[in-house]
C-alpha cells in the first residue's frame, strides 16, 4: 500500500533533517484522526520516529469525545471520515476553542475544499504521502 512508504523512504530521509530543528524539551503532540488503520498506524509510527507524542483516533466522535486536548500542539484530520468530514470537525472543534492547528489530509480535493480549507486557514496535503510535504506541514505548525 502506498501509505506504508512514509514509514519507510520517508521517514528514513526526514528523520535525521527533521530531529535536529525539534526542540528536545518535551515532545510535540499530534493528533491524528483517520478511518484507515493502515495510515493511522504508519503515521503513528513515523511520526513517532520524528519525536512527536502521536494521539490516533478512528473517527471524529472519537476525537470529540476526547477530554484532555493537548494546550499546543497539530492536527492531522482526514477529510472523508465515516461519520463527519474533516473540516466539519475542524470547526466543531473551534467553535468549543480548540484552536490547534489542522493539517487537511484528502485525496483530488475539489475547489470548493479548497476554498472552503483556504478560509478556514487550514493547508491540505494531499494523500498518498509520497514526498515529505505532510512533515513540512508539521513543521510549519508548530512555529
């Protein structure tokens, strides 16, 4: 599956470039919500590699349902959930003044997301994560 390469080549290239620009303070939190376990999974674990403290949710009731969110950290939301799509979520969560940062991941997004993750100031990385734009993302986050 194509997904699996960002726990391979990509995390290989990107780790070392990567851990050198992270604060070694106290890990970054990233919460990852995704209906492909197979995703979930490889970004838990390549994420993981790169220093982040990864949270991995199933679906967007389950990220709601969540008590403690984290005071900083990003969010990687797929757009096609089963029970919500992403940017839906997004501003869910803003309205109850979750404002982490949202990282929008999809595949052949329209133009109306586009817009619709333009004005909501949220980037989308398009899916399968072949090249290292998804870290870039991450990276500019947490800045």
């Amino acid at each position: 599956m194509a997904y699996e390469l960002i726990a391979g080549r990509d995390a290989a290239l990107l780790t070392g470039r990567h851990m050198e620009q992270m604060d070694t303070a106290a890990p970054k939190t990233i919460l990852v919500v995704d209906d492909d376990a197979a995703l979930r999974n490889s970004l838990e674990f390549s994420l993981g590699i790169e220093g982040y403290s990864v949270r991995a949710y199933a679906s967007g009731s389950a990220l709601l349902a969540e008590a403690d969110f984290p005071k900083s950290g990003c969010m990687i939301i797929d757009q096609r959930l089963p029970d919500i799509q992403g940017l839906k979520l997004i501003d869910i969560l803003r309205e109850r003044t979750i404002t982490l940062p949202a990282i929008l991941v999809t595949t052949h997004p329209t133009r109306a997301l586009r817009r619709h993750a333009a004005a909501a100031n949220v980037p989308i990385v398009e899916k399968p994560f072949l090249t290292g734009v998804l870290f870039q993302r991450i990276s500019a986050a947490f800045k």
